[in-house]
C-alpha cells in the first residue's frame, strides 16, 4: 500500500458551505462562530440541528452563556430559529431539552438586514 500525504476526503461527507453572505451582515466573530458550527451539525435534509449551549461552546472554545449571547444575536439578524424541545425521563417525569435550530435560507437574512 502506497502511502499518500493527503487521505482522499468526500466532498459531501466532510465538509459544509458558508454562504459568501454572511460576511455583508456585521455579525462579531463569536456569532460568525456558532452559526459555523451549527452550519456543521445540521441535517442536510431538514436544515435542523440541536446541539446543546454545552456542546456548542466545547467546539468553538467558549462558555454555555456566551454562546446563548450569540444564538440570539443570530435569531436578531434573522439566520437561526430556536425552538424548545422536551424530554420524558424514565420516571414519566417532563423535562426541558436542548434547543432545537432551523437554519433558516440565507437570502431572508439578507432581506432583513437591508
């Protein structure tokens, strides 16, 4: 087997696309951050994702309470919706779950900031 410097990587699988727009709306870097990873994490298919504040922060280096800072400043620029989601414990119990995102069309985002 010949070794290779630079393993072959699918396209689809294993990389995501930033919108060239996001760069127009005058979002700080910590958003521009969250909304990346969220971009990363989100199903193909349905534009959702639902990562928590906990792990969105492990992966762009930040706190639960910084990244809630910035998912709403992505909500107020019109690239996120939020939705609450709940979860049923073993003991029949309901409890609040992690936030689920829809990653919503680019173009609406730039409508509202123009």
């Amino acid at each position: 087997m010949k070794y290779t410097p630079w393993p072959k990587r699918d396209p689809v699988k294993n990389y995501f696309q930033l919108p060239n727009e996001i760069f127009l709306l005058g979002l700080s870097p910590g958003a521009l951050a969250v909304y990346s990873y969220l971009l990363c994490c989100e199903d193909r298919n349905t534009y959702q994702c639902w990562p928590s504040y906990k792990t969105i922060g492990r992966a762009v280096k930040m706190s639960a309470n910084t990244v809630r800072k910035y998912v709403l400043e992505l909500e107020d620029k019109c690239l996120i919706r939020t939705e609450p989601t709940t979860v049923i414990t073993r003991d029949g119990r309901k409890r609040n779950g992690t936030l689920r995102y829809h990653i919503r069309p680019i173009q609406e985002a730039v409508d509202h900031y123009y």
